[in-house]
C-alpha cells in the first residue's frame, strides 16, 4: 500500500502546486484593480496556502517526503514552461526571423 | 520541392535570327490574328481588331523578332545555361544577371532607328504630342490554360526618351523570377517564349475597366460582367479599387445587378512633371458615383460581345471612355482558374479553417499570410492566403476510429454537437500521455481563467502601447511578444490567446446543458439550450455596439450633425463635423469612442485593412445605419432577455413534478449554473478576440511606418504595395538587398492573383471530398433549395436584400432577410431590422450566429454563394433550425 499512498500523495502535492500557482498568478491578473481585487487575491493564497501547510502537517513520513516532491517538482516544471516554450518557438521561427 | 529543369533550347540561345531587322517594327493595322508568333498574343489580337475597324488606339509593335536578335547580341548563352540547371534557390539570382543585361544593353542602333521612327510617325499622324502605353506581349501568353497575367511589363506615360529603356524593360521581365518560376512550374519551354512590345498612344481615360462576356468564376454563358472604375483600368487590374460591378443578361443587356462601390483612388490619365505617382483620390463627390452611364454600360457590353463573336470563344476585354469615346485596349480570350484549381498542386487532405474564414472569404494578402504563419500551429496550413486544417494529422492524434471523410466533414461544420465516435482503444496510451503533458502545461492556465473579471485584459492595452512605441521591434518580433511568448514582466502577457484557448471549454459546458435539460425537460423547445446560453453582460463587441448606438442618439440630438452625416459622405462629414460648433459633443463622443475601439475594423484580421482609429469613415457609416432605422438595439435585447426570463419559467415548471425539485430546486440551479458556465466562456472567447485585434492594429501600425520610410526612400511607390511582398522581401528592400524594379513585379503578379482569389472564394476542402449536404442549389418542390448550417433557431419568410458592402449598400427594410456575403461588427446595425439572416461562411460560432441569436432572429450560415443564388426581392424562406434556405417561386413563375 505505502508506493501507493506515496503516489497519491505526490499527486496530491502537485495538484496543491497547480492550486497555489494559480493563486498567486492572481495578483498578477487582477492587477489593474489590485485595491478592490485584493480581499480576492489574497483570499486565494491564504486558503491554498493553508490547505498546503495543512497538509504537510497532517502527513507523516514518508507521505510528507512524497508530498513535498509532487509540490517542488511541478513548481519547477512549471518555472521552466516559459523559456522551454521561448526556446521552441525561436527555434521554430528561426529561418524566417527577417521581418 | 523536386523540379525538372526545363529545356532552354539553343534555338532561344541561338536567337531566331530569321526575322529580318528591317520588319523588327510593324504598324498595328497590318497585323492579323494570325501574327501571334511576330507580335504576340496581345499585338495580334489588337492588329485583328483594329484591321476590322474596332476602335482600338493607334500604335505599332517591336515584333518578338526584333527580341530574339536582341538576345543573340547579348552572347547570354553561359547565362541561359546556368539557369537550366540552376536549383530553385539558385533561380532568382540566375534571372537578375540575365535581366540586367537584358535592360541595360543599348539596342542595336538599327533597331533603335526603326522604334524611334515609328514612334515619330505616330505622333506625326495624331498630329498633336502624346504619351504611350509601353505593353509585353509575349508569344506563349495563349498556350492552353496558362495565363502570365501581371507577370510582364507595362509602362504607362511614355514619352520619346524612355521608350527604348522601357522596351527593354518590357523585354527583360519575361527573365524575372516570378515569370521564370512559373514557366517551369507549368511546363513551358523558355524557348517557346519570346515576346514583342506593343508602344500604343496612351488613352487619357476618365472611366475605364474590363469586361468579361462569360462570368470568368462560374463559367456562366449567359451573364455580361463589366467592371468599372475612374481614371485609367490599371486601378482595376491591379486591384487596388474596388471597382462598379454590373451584371448584365446576356440576350437582352438588361442588367441583373449592379454594385457602385466606394472607389477611394484612381489612376490618372495625365502625369504632372516632376510626380513620381499615378495614384490620386477620388473626389469625394465622385466615390460612389456609378462611373458608366447606362448606356455607356450598354455600349461597352456590346462591343465586348463583338469581340467574342469575331473570335469565336468568350473574351476579356480591357477598355477605356475618353471624351465620351469608347476605346478597346485589349481582348483576350477568358482565362478560367476555377475554385477546384486552387491547391491542386497540394499533397494532403485539408479542410478550411473557418474561425478565420467565417470573417472573410477574402485570402490574407502574402505580408499578413507570412505573418500569421510565422509560428504555425501543428495541422494547420496556408495555402494561397487561406488557412486549413490538415485533415490527417489530426486524425493521427485523435482517440477515435473515423475516416478522414468525417473528421473533415465535422471540422468544417464546427458543430456544437459530439458525433458519436468510437474511441480508438490502440491510440489510447498515446493520447493518454499526451493528455497528461496537456494537463500540466495547461492546469495553472485553466484555473486561472476560470472566473476571470471582464476587466482583466484590459491592460492588454497597455503591452500594446509599450510593443508599438518601442522601434527595435519588428512586426514579426511584435507579434511574438504581444500573442506568443510576453516578456516577464509585460502585464498580462499573452492572455488574449491563452483565454481564447481556455474559452473552448464553451463546448463541452454547452453538451452537458444540453444533457441535463433534455434528460429532466425533454419536450422542452429546441433551441432551449441555445437561449439559456445567450445574454451575456460586457460582451465588448456588444459593448462597442451600444457605443455606436449612443453616437447615434447623440448625432439625432443636432439636426444638422444628423443631416450631415446622412447626406455627405463619412469622410466629408467628419471634416464638417469638426468644423462645425454644434457638433463638438458628437466629436468628442466620436474619439472616445475611437479610443476604445480603434483597432477595430471591417475584416480586421487582414493587416491590410484601414483600422476605424486610422479612418473612422466604417463608424461613421454604421452610425448613418443607426440614424436610418426606426428600432433601437435595446428592444432587441429586451426582447431576447424576456424569452429568457419566460423559457426559465418553463422549465422551471417542467422540473418541479421531478422528487425534491419543488423544495431544494437542485435541478433548475445546477442548469442555470452550467447555463452561466456557457456564457461565461462564450463572453471570453468573444472578448479576447477584442485584444488579438488590438494586438494585429499594433503590427499593422509597425508595417505602415516601415512602409512610410520605403516610401520616402523610393524604394516602393504605391501604398499598400507592401502587404503583397513577403517579410524576407521587405527586410531586403530595407536593408538595400532589393530595389523596387525587382519586387516591382512581384507586386503586380500577387495583386492580380489576390484578385482573382477574392472572386473565388475558398474550397471548403482541398484533397478531399465534402458531404453532399454542401451542394450547391438544388430544386426542391419548385423552389430553389440551398443548405447551409443552421445558426440561430426559428422560421422566417421574407423578401431578400442582398448586402455586399455594409459601408455603402445601407438600406434595408424592416423585416426583409439580410443577404451577406460574412458578417462582422460592422454589420450589426443591419442586424436590427433584419427579418433574418442568410451568410455564405461562417460557423455556429460566427459573429452572424451570435448576434443572431442575441437578437432572437432565425439565421442560416455557409450557405454557398448565397448571394449571387439570391437576388434582392426575391421571397426566401429561412430555416434556422434545419439550416436551409429555400428561394420561393414568384407568382408568375409559379
């Protein structure tokens, strides 16, 4: 059962990633009226914030560990999208960048 | 691509020297039809007429003799070689050598002699100082289906000292790339060409054109078609006005219809030393004046069928009126590039992408096609302007088992609706990986725009502000950082096409309330799901309507802004109005407006189209719309809203006799949940095509700047030239690689091909065959049938007004069924009256269907040439909810 519980913790942990991404991209989006948006964007991040701490506090060894590795390893998929997405796009435009 | 060099035969190098120098210069009259091979297709064709007293202007030809000796003299037979062999990269560079020899060369003084003399004796026997007309008249022009219009020269107002340059010129632009590519491609011997030069006096036109005596699209026999613009026919052939159209029955000359439409330039007849272009405006007074009289229209339909008779074969005829005479300037037998020639040389199965399409029929011109296509989606192609998806790569990926017949057949009808395939258990895995990648990329995206505030994009905004004024950036690197790939750091980003990607999620929330209402109300109207998934709140489209309504209200409130703006034309009345006191507060309402909606314009994802912040004229006529109409916009949406409110209250009723729904009332909220869900996504996919139009404004303002400068260099010469070269191209005339008499060419060639495409129309597939449910008009109890898709539910019968232009073709009646050829903002106000709606492209998801259903009036969109099937006045009877359109017999025929 434990590689099992391990597994769904890890997804459990990349999907409180994605959630608290998400949340944080708020800000961002909801920028041009941060004043009356903030109540939202920070509703957003406590909560998922919470829910993260929450669970890392619930688990024990080794969930924590499998938690904790679904929740970086996604962060830093997700940190290299942009230049991995630039790279391919440039490569994809190379031979026709004249314009 | 893999090409078979073509022969250069060393006849061509050798030079066909048989033709003696002293007959190298002929007198059009004593040339026949049979003289293609001394004076080509055109000089013999214009030597026939004239012989038989047509009354084509007096000249002479430098006979292609005269060329092929020219040639011998140049020794090019190195030259010519190297480009029989040359690979096609190889080709361009190969043409410029020989080109430049062929031009820069002196002639032979004895040549030189007998151009320069019969030049003098024709100005001797006008009797008064003329300008010429300098035209290639090649001797393959004839050769079966192949046509080299706008591959070779012309030079209009050509006096004594340029005329031995531009004989050459002439001559030299059978070696260019274009005409040079397109022998191969075709299969035709360089040395079956040759050409000869046709020196005419030149016509000062005020009216000219061309007429076709069959329709050159459908191959009609029994329609005249004329097309007519002011000033010299070159603005037409060139395509850049759109000229009159009339069509007249061929028996009796009565004319079916006719379109005047908004002639904005024209050539002159007269050039004005030291001015360097041909290209002036119209007077305004002018500009939507019909340019032939009636019977002037008459005249020129005869005189076409006169050619057609003495040659046997249906002609296209180039003319021009001076001084209220007639003059033929060319006859040519009809070239036919039927719709089903397009992309015939493509290998694959591909079907039309109508996302793109449903907004114009007419293709990109090359800058924006080479722009759009700068990162190509997978499965997506161009061909000839027009973007397709490729039938086969996207049945590879997909899970289901389906015949490349039908994934193309649902591709193309965009339907709302799952067909029903059977999952493809073999392609699981795959797509299940695939998936997975899919989820991970797109989760954060998904949820971000999940209830995305309306004013979110809105800084979009300021990216376009910040992209445009920074000069370092191009408008390739522009459209990258605005739609593609933003900088850290720029607001927003590219969210404008991430939402438009999420906003998809539409469909499936759209299937799941159909599921729940048929499952609890079964029996409940059909088009139930469709009213509960309209009436969305900050659609900007609907906004920039409203907007357009008030300028309306605003303008009625000042009886002369209202008088001026319906009786001059826009961009007169927007110089009164500004002029005028009165009419400030309609002024300042009009730039604020504009400072919104700027961006915004008719076909607007053609680069080439004038934005409304550029020339607002479109707002003004749409406002003139508003002032003509008795109804305004809210009724509309009141009444929608009250079907709205009524249907809930339906199936609110229908619900309640089902365990628990009287008390908890589960049902009715999770419908109206998931209803809300479809709008929500409908609004985003509508607003985020609002910034990608703001992000297409932002290039399109980059291109006019690059375009200024060229100008001012001299290095292009018309404006809009630079939308028909591609990107490479115009870094090359930027950088000095190019010069203008190199892309000259290029020019001429994609303007007449554009033209000729705009007429057609897309295929709706390429390499594969449509249902036939995509026919074309079939007789059906005595009235004619035509299918289309349906796009907003309910019944109509009416008369028909057919709409080409909703800038100039403004009137339509209350309650009479709109006849379009595509629909965009512009067309809204139309929307108003209409009866119902009737659009030969388009999608369930096209503006015509949304506005359609917003509005509660039955419409029928892809109807195929609907409306040239249509004519106003006829009784048609529209189907929403079948998708049909049926044009009812009239009483005498019945």
């Amino acid at each position: 059962m434990t590689p099992l519980l391990q597994l769904a913790a890890f997804a459990l942990g990349a999907c409180l990633s994605i959630r608290m991404i998400a949340a944080l991209h708020g800000a961002v989006d909801l920028w041009y009226d941060i004043k009356a948006m903030c109540p939202r964007v920070i509703g957003q991040i406590v909560v998922w914030e919470a829910t993260v701490l929450a669970s890392l506090w619930l688990l024990e060894f080794p969930y924590q560990t499998a938690f904790l590795w679904g929740f970086g390893i996604y962060l830093l998929f997700y940190l290299s999208l942009l230049p991995l997405i630039g790279l391919v796009l440039g490569s994809m435009r190379s031979d026709r960048q004249t314009g | 691509m893999q090409r078979t060099p073509v022969g250069i035969a060393d006849s061509a190098i050798a030079g066909a020297t048989a033709e003696p120098m002293k007959s190298s210069v002929l007198d059009l009259d004593r040339l026949t039809a049979a003289d293609t091979a001394i004076a080509g297709g055109k000089g013999a064709n214009l030597g026939e007429l004239l012989g038989k007293g047509f009354p084509v202007p007096p000249g002479f030809v430098v006979c292609a003799g005269a060329y092929a000796g020219y040639l011998d003299s140049l020794e090019l037979g190195a030259e010519l070689l190297q480009l029989r062999y040359a690979p096609p990269d190889e080709i361009a560079q190969c043409c410029s050598v020989i080109r430049s020899r062929v031009e820069g060369r002196d002639l032979p003084a004895e040549l030189a002699e007998a151009i320069t003399g019969a030049h003098t004796r024709l100005i001797e026997n006008r009797g008064r100082a003329i300008v010429c007309a300098v035209r290639s008249s090649a001797t393959a022009e004839d050769l079966g289906a192949a046509s080299f219009a706008g591959q070779h020269g012309t030079y209009y107002y050509v006096d004594a000292a340029q005329l031995l340059k531009k004989v050459r010129q002439c001559w030299g632009s059978l070696w260019s790339p274009e005409a040079v590519s397109y022998r191969i491609t075709h299969g035709i011997d360089h040395a079956s060409v040759s050409m000869a030069v046709v020196v005419q006096e030149m016509i000062a036109s005020e009216v000219a054109g061309v007429s076709f005596t069959a329709n050159p699209v459908t191959g009609a026999r029994d329609e005249v078609i004329i097309e007519s613009s002011w000033g010299m026919g070159a603005a037409i052939v060139d395509g850049r006005v759109t000229p009159d159209r009339y069509v007249l029955e061929r028996g009796d000359l009565r004319v079916r219809t006719q379109r005047v439409s908004d002639k904005k330039l024209m050539v002159k007849a007269h050039l004005e030393a030291g001015e360097a272009t041909r290209l002036d405006e119209v007077p305004n007074a002018m500009r939507r004046q019909q340019s032939l009289s009636p019977a002037m229209v008459r005249t020129v339909a005869q005189w076409s069928l006169k050619c057609e008779s003495h040659f046997g074969k249906p002609q296209d005829v180039e003319w021009a009126v001076c001084d209220g005479n007639f003059y033929l300037l060319q006859s040519r037998p009809i070239t036919v590039m039927g719709r089903e020639d397009i992309g015939r040389d493509v290998k694959g199965k591909y079907v039309v992408f109508k996302p793109l399409i449903e907004n114009f029929s007419d293709p990109l011109t090359p800058l924006a096609e080479d722009l759009m296509t700068l990162i190509r989606p997978p499965g997506l192609r161009s061909i000839h302007g027009w973007l397709y998806l490729d039938v086969e790569a996207i049945r590879r990926v997909l899970p289901f088992k389906v015949s490349d017949e039908a994934l193309a057949d649902h591709l193309y009808s965009v339907s709302k609706d799952f067909p029903g395939w059977k999952i493809s258990i073999s392609k699981l895995p795959a797509l299940l990986v695939m998936g997975f990648v899919f989820f991970l990329v797109y989760a954060v995206l998904l949820l971000r725009t999940r209830s995305l505030p309306d004013g979110a994009l809105g800084t979009f905004r300021a990216l376009c502000n910040k992209v445009d004024a920074d000069p370092s950036l191009s408008p390739a690197d522009a459209l990258v950082r605005l739609l593609l790939l933003p900088r850290l750091g720029d607001p927003v980003g590219n969210m404008p096409l991430l939402v438009n990607l999420a906003s998809f999620r539409f469909m499936s929330w759209m299937r799941m309330l159909k599921r729940l209402v048929r499952r609890w109300a079964p029996d409940l109207r059909a088009d139930a799901e469709t009213i509960l998934g309209s009436g969305s709140e900050g659609v900007l489209s609907a906004e920039m309507g409203r907007g357009i309504w008030a300028l309306a209200v605003e303008a009625n409130r000042s009886e002369r802004v209202r008088q001026t703006l319906l009786t001059q034309s826009p961009e007169r009345a927007l110089a009164e109005l500004k002029a005028n006191a009165d009419a400030q507060e309609f002024v300042r309402r009009l730039d604020a407006f504009l400072a919104i909606n700027g961006h915004r314009a008719i076909k607007e994802f053609e680069l080439r189209s004038p934005r409304w912040d550029e020339n607002p004229a479109a707002v003004l006529g749409m406002i003139r719309n508003y002032l003509l109409i008795d109804s305004e916009p809210s009724i509309h949406e009141k009444k929608a809203a009250d079907a709205r409110v009524q249907l809930i209250r339906e199936l609110q009723t229908r619900l309640e006799p089902l365990p628990l729904e009287r008390a908890l009332g589960l049902r009715l909220r999770l419908i109206l949940l998931v209803a809300e869900r479809v709008r929500y996504f409908l609004k985003m996919r509508e607003n985020s095509r609002f910034y990608h139009i703001m992000g297409f404004g932002v290039l399109r303002k980059k291109i006019l700047r690059i375009e200024s400068e060229l100008m001012r260099q001299g290095k292009l010469k018309c404006k809009d030239d630079i939308f028909f070269l591609q990107m490479d191209e115009v870094a090359g005339l930027q950088d000095g690689r190019l010069a203008w008499l190199e892309v000259e060419d290029r020019i001429r060639e994609r303007r007449i091909l554009h033209i000729r495409l705009c007429k057609m129309g897309p295929p709706k597939a390429i390499g594969i065959e449509l249902p036939e449910k995509y026919a074309p008009a079939t007789q059906h109890e005595g009235a004619t049938l035509l299918q289309g898709q349906p796009a907003s539910p309910g019944a109509y019968e009416g008369r028909a007004r057919v709409i080409l232009d909703p800038s100039i073709d403004i009137e339509l009646r209350p309650g009479e069924v709109l006849v379009a050829p595509y629909t965009d903002p512009a067309w809204t106000p139309l929307f108003l009256t209409a009866g119902a709606a009737v659009v030969e492209v388009g999608s369930y998801l096209s503006h015509a269907g949304t506005v359609a259903r917003e509005f509660g009036m039955p419409c029928v969109v892809d109807v195929a040439e609907a409306t040239q099937s249509i004519r106003t006045g006829d009784r048609i009877a529209v189907d929403g909810n079948l998708g049909s359109v049926r044009i009812l017999p009239h009483p005498a025929d019945a």
